[in-house]
C-alpha cells in the first residue's frame, strides 16, 4: 500500500489547524476578541452593505465557473436597491473605515504573517462596532481587494489599462494555468460562501423584532453567547482569503498549484459552515418563539374582537380570514371568480369550517342552499356561507392534497376562501379551542354585527334545513316548543314516499341493522302479519349510520329480493342518522335529558338501536302512532302474533303491537349507546332509555372498516 507524504507545510498546517479549532484554544482567543470590544452606541443598516459585498462575490463567481454574466435586468434591479439616498449617504459615512480595514488587510497578508495577528488588530479596528456591523464591514474591506482582482483578470483582454495593471500583478500567469488553479478558486469560493451564509444569519439575528424576543429570551441569549465566535472566525476566514488572493501575484506556478492552501481554505469553510449550521438551528428556534408570540397575539386579538360590540361584520372577517387589501380573499363558487371581503358586509354570515372529508355533509348542504336560493327574495335566503379550511400545517400541501381542496372547492356554490394557507394559525386555534372544531364539520353563526349566535348551526338546518333561518340559539329552541315526537320528525325531508304513505294512512315500518339473515326473517314474518292482520303495511330499510360494505351489500340483495323499500343512495341513509345525532346534540345543548324531555328519550333510544349488533324496527301509524325495538324482540313478537291477534282489531295494531312488546320486555338488558361525534362537550352522566339507570362511560375509537 502506497504511503502518501505529506509536504512539510500540509503538516505544520493540519497542527496549527487542530490548535485553531480545539475548544480550549477557542476560549483564549474568544477572550482576547471580547476585550476589543467596545461598542459606542452607533447602529449600522448593514444588510443593504452586505448586499453589495454579495453582489460582488455574484459578479466575480461566473468568471471563477466559466458561466454567463448576469442579466441586464438583474444589474438594473440591484441598482435600484443601492441607489436610495439613505445608503447612498450610509457609504459616505463608512467609505473611510472600510479603506482603512482593505489597506490594513493588503498590508499584513502580503508578507503572509499569522492570521489570528492580523484578525486580532482587525477587531482592534472595528472595536467601536456592533458585532454584526464588524462582520459586514470586514466583508466589505475584503470585497474591494477581492473585486479588484477579478476585475483586473475579466478585463485584461480587453482593456488596455487593465492589461497594463495585470502585466504588473502577474495576472495573465496566473490566467494561464487556471486549470490547475481551479481547485484552490472551488476552494476559495466555498468559503466566501459560507462567510457570506454565516454573516447574513448573524445580520439576521440584528433585525429579529424586539417587540416579540429580547436578548434576555433563552433562544435568543443562547444564539447571541456564539456570535462572537461566528464573527470571529468570518474575519479569521477571509484573512486567509485576503492572504491567497494576494499570494497569487508573484509566485511560481509550483506554489499555485500547492494543494496545502487548497486544504486549508476547506478546512475554514468545513469550520465556518459548522457554526452557519448551528446559527441556523438557533435561528429557526428565535423565529419558532417569534411565531408563538405572534400567533398568542393576534388569538387574544380575535378574543377581544369577538367579545367586543361592533357597527357591521368586517373586523370580524378580516381578522378570521385576510387581515390586509392587497389581494381577494374568497373565492365565489357561484361565478367562479376571485372577490373582496366586502360582498358579505353586513350580511348574516354561516362559516362553514371542516377538513377535506365532508363529502356527506357537502352533498346535503349544497342540497339545501340551492333549494333556499331558488327564491332570492324570500327572507331564509337572506345568507351567505363561507367554507374556512382547517388543514394540518405540519402535513405539506401535496399536489394530491392540493387537487382534493380544489375539487372540493369547486363544488361548493357559495364563498371559500381562496386558498387554505390564508387561515392563520392563530384562527385554527380559536376555532379549536374556543368553538370546539375537531373533526366534524362545523357552521358558525355571525350576525351582520359579526356576533356569534350559534356556535354550530348544522344540527338545526340537518333538522329543519332553512326553515331554522336566522339560525340562531333562539330560534331553534323556539323550534323545539313546535315539534313532538313523529314520524314526520324521524324522516322529514329524505323520502317523499313516507310522507305520502302518511297521508294515505298506511303503516310504516322503518328497520335497519346489518344482519342480513335477520333482515330477512324480519320482512318474511312481517308481510304474512300484515296480511293475516289486513293492514296496508310499507317498509323501508334504513341501514346503520356510518353507512359502509357490508349495509350497501344489504341494499342491493333487498332490491334484488324484493324484500321492501330501501334509500339505494347511501348518502339518505347517512343522512337519516346524522339528523338523529343532531337532534341529540341540539337538545343536549339546550340542556334536555331523557329525564326532562320526551323526544330527548326517544331519540336516544334510537341511537342506542343502532349501537347495538342487532337489527331494530319501528312500526308507525299516522303520524304519531309507534311501536319499536330491538330485532330479536319484535321478531318474536310478530311470530307470536296468533296469540295477541284477537287485540289487534282494526285501528289498534300498534297499541296491540306495543302491549305484547311490554310482555316481552325484559328487566335484564343492556344497551349500548354510541354517540355522536362530539365537538367538545362530552356529557358526565347520561341515562338509559328503557329503564332511566345510569349508564356507564366508555370511550369508543371506530374506523370505516366493517
């Protein structure tokens, strides 16, 4: 194996270098640099400074890689930046100090003494500077010798003072073996790049807004304790920058094409991109702190908002959905073009607020907006809804994503916003913590003042669709005192049959659950009573809620069979269940329980139907008239109808019904109530329906799969 030696100053190189990066050697020299420092007071702009510096490295690195130049236009654009008079003025002022600095730097790398010699009386000169304004202005210093040089080799062709200088420099010798100089420019121009990256993280730091981190702050004290170091080996880096662009005059091609300077700049720019990386760290720490601050600001902002009284609804909405005027917020499903917020001003206003899976809720509610525009004049038209996306930031917007918003998006006729990322954190967290958003959709009601008058209104308008119009708190309690427990009630709205049949006095049986095995001895055994008993009987499957395979297999051997009437949409049956769930919710909210209110125990008898594995059925007269239960029970009540036919004379079925069900009715059962999807209130003590025990709490996680 071939041993490679090293030439003696590779090897005094790598010693120094390990002296220069140990820990405790770092503490002398970090001594020594915070003794010069001695700031009086003055404050430097320094980022459009350090703009220009970087404007240079721009200009001189094309003719280190052999590229294009740049544009026209961007040489016209970065005129603009630096032609204001307020940096204009600002050179004027620092022109002298940066001379003195290139001069002292020209001087003391030219006889290529020691570089931390040479940084030491750099920061001598600079001690009356912020730690940034030091940095910046020794990039400046260093960036005048190092355009120099590259603008004397760019022009030397061309340009006959040019050519006279770099006769003088030496500069077309070393032109000439720029091939094997390239490694040493690659190396050079790695470095310049890293100063360049750590000095701007520093200049980044100087403009963090105090309003929101102060240095005492841990993030910002721990960045600013390291910033000196940074600062230090920036200015120890272009020293030795300084010391190879100046070495290259005069020297043999055996000394440029020494790979001991290449070496030495990659170890800097190994050291200097180490502390970028950490700055770096510390910097997204300050901003992370910065954001929670502000977004802690403007959530107590959107509290006071709403708990103030205001003249129209616009403070409200801008501070909901886009704060400035500088572009349209909304997007207008019905004309599909971008609008202000002005067009809801003083209108009552639904916030639609949901994820992307509200493909039910969207099908129903579209459904019914239609339905209540199709008479703008009429008073229940008299709204506006606008859909507020709640996206999960830290999931990145994906062109998948992105394409299930815009379909989603594109089918909703009223106003969205126009774009998820408007939504500000600060809003997701009002709306989750304060109106209680988790997963099921929410619609919030703001009156032309902006007030808040119903925390969701979907539960009203699954119930009684536009009819609930103003939507407030009042006026579905005032709904509630009109309504009493009736079919009607259970089915309004989802199939026109029902109501007919009604009308037309026919029996009504409506069953569901998921066996299918029972679903067919069921309608068998309810077909023969009904023709043993003489009564026009009509039967309707209603499936399960959370409506998956298995009830949508259910649907078609029904339709195939024959066995009775079912919703073949499944978005009905979905439907059917979620205003039952509503009804809960509406009612829990104005504080009914099954102690207190009949409906209340009706309907919680039929969610505790649907929790449970097996099939149920309701069997209903008119309006009002019903008898219900479980599969099993009312299964063995119609095969025993021989023994309770004598009762069912005409017009007293259902009571009959009902009598032999009590029989039946046994004081041992269990029922499992599972329940709705609750927005944040989940009630501490709830009673069965059948005997007013308390039931027992559990919490139940279920998925689509059946």
């Amino acid at each position: 194996m071939a041993i490679t030696v090293l030439p003696n100053k590779m090897q005094q190189l790598i010693k120094s270098d390990r002296h220069m990066f140990s820990t405790s050697d770092d503490s002398v020299m970090m001594k020594q640099i915070e003794a010069t420092h001695a700031p009086d007071g003055r404050e430097i702009d320094a980022k459009p400074l350090l703009q220009l510096v970087e404007d240079i490295w721009r200009q001189a690195k094309p003719i280190i890689d052999g590229t294009v130049h740049d544009t026209q236009a961007q040489m016209d654009a970065f005129a603009d930046k630096t032609s204001h008079s307020g940096f204009t003025g600002m050179l004027e002022a620092l022109a002298y100090s940066i001379q003195r600095i290139s001069c002292e730097i020209s001087y003391k790398c030219t006889g290529g003494g020691d570089a931390h010699a040479t940084t030491l009386t750099l920061f001598n000169m600079l001690s009356s500077y912020t730690w940034d304004a030091k940095v910046v202005l020794a990039l400046a210093a260093f960036a005048t010798i190092y355009g120099e040089f590259w603008l004397v080799t760019q022009l030397y062709s061309t340009n006959r003072l040019a050519k006279s200088v770099a006769l003088l420099k030496q500069l077309p010798e070393i032109m000439e073996h720029s091939d094997s100089l390239k490694h040493r420019f690659d190396a050079l121009n790695n470095l310049i790049k890293a100063m360049l990256d750590v000095t701007k993280c520093i200049v980044e730091f100087k403009e963090l807004p105090s309003h929101y981190i102060t240095s005492d702050t841990p993030a910002m004290s721990m960045a600013l304790t390291h910033i000196p170091t940074a600062v230090y080996w920036t200015i120890r880096s272009l020293v030795t920058c300084a010391t190879q662009i100046i070495g290259l005059t005069g020297y043999s091609h055996e000394y440029m094409s020494s790979t001991a300077e290449v070496w030495e700049l990659s170890s800097l720019a190994h050291k200097v991109s180490n502390i970028h990386g950490h700055l770096t760290k510390q910097l997204a720490i300050c901003y992370q702190y910065i954001d929670e601050k502000r977004h802690m600001e403007a959530y107590q902002t959107l509290v006071r908002l709403f708990e103030a009284n205001h003249l129209d609804n616009m403070k409200i909405l801008k501070a909901l959905i886009y704060a400035k005027d500088d572009l349209q917020p909304l997007y207008d499903g019905s004309t599909k073009k971008r609008v202000n917020l002005e067009v809801l001003r003083r209108k009552i206003v639904l916030l639609l607020i949901s994820d992307l899976d509200i493909s039910e809720e969207l099908d129903i509610l579209e459904q019914m907006y239609r339905e209540s525009r199709h008479d703008p004049t009429r008073l229940e038209s008299q709204y506006e809804i606008v859909w507020i996306p709640i996206l999960d930031r830290t999931t990145p917007l994906t062109d998948a994503y992105k394409m299930q918003f815009d379909k989603l998006q594109s089918m909703m006729p009223w106003y969205s916003v126009h774009h998820p990322s408007l939504v500000e954190p600060a809003v997701m967290k009002y709306i989750k913590e304060v109106w209680r958003f988790t997963k099921k959709p929410l619609l919030v009601v703001l009156d032309p003042q902006g007030k808040v008058v119903c925390r969701n209104a979907l539960h009203m308008i699954w119930i009684w669709g536009s009819v609930a119009f103003p939507f407030t708190s009042a006026r579905e309690e005032a709904l509630w005192k009109e309504e009493s427990w009736k079919l009607e009630l259970l089915v309004d709205g989802i199939d026109q049959n029902i109501l007919t049949w009604i009308s037309g006095g026919k029996y009504i049986c409506l069953y569901g659950g998921e066996d299918m095995e029972w679903i067919q001895k069921f309608t068998m055994e309810a077909r023969k009573v009904a023709r043993d008993a003489g009564i026009p009987l009509e039967m309707v499957y209603v499936g399960k809620s959370n409506p998956k395979e298995r009830v949508r297999k259910n649907v078609t051997t029904i339709m195939v069979d024959k066995l009775s009437h079912c919703w073949a949409d499944l978005t009905s049956i979905w439907f059917f269940w979620v205003r039952l769930e509503s009804m809960w919710h509406s009612k829990m909210q104005h504080g009914k329980t099954v102690e207190n209110d009949v409906i209340m125990q009706e309907i919680m008898t039929m969610l505790s139907f649907d929790g449970s594995e097996q099939g149920w059925a309701v069997i209903s007269r008119g309006s009002a008239e019903m008898a219900k239960a479980k599969g099993d029970t009312i299964l063995q009540c119609l095969t025993e109808f021989d023994s309770w036919k004598e009762n069912a004379v005409p017009d007293r079925f259902v009571p009959a019904l009902n009598e032999h069900l009590h029989k039946l009715h046994t004081p041992h059962h269990c029922n499992r109530l599972i329940l709705p999807g609750i927005t944040g209130h989940i009630p501490e003590r709830v009673v069965c329906a059948d005997c007013g025990r308390p039931m027992e709490k559990f919490i139940m996680y279920r998925c689509c799969i059946d």
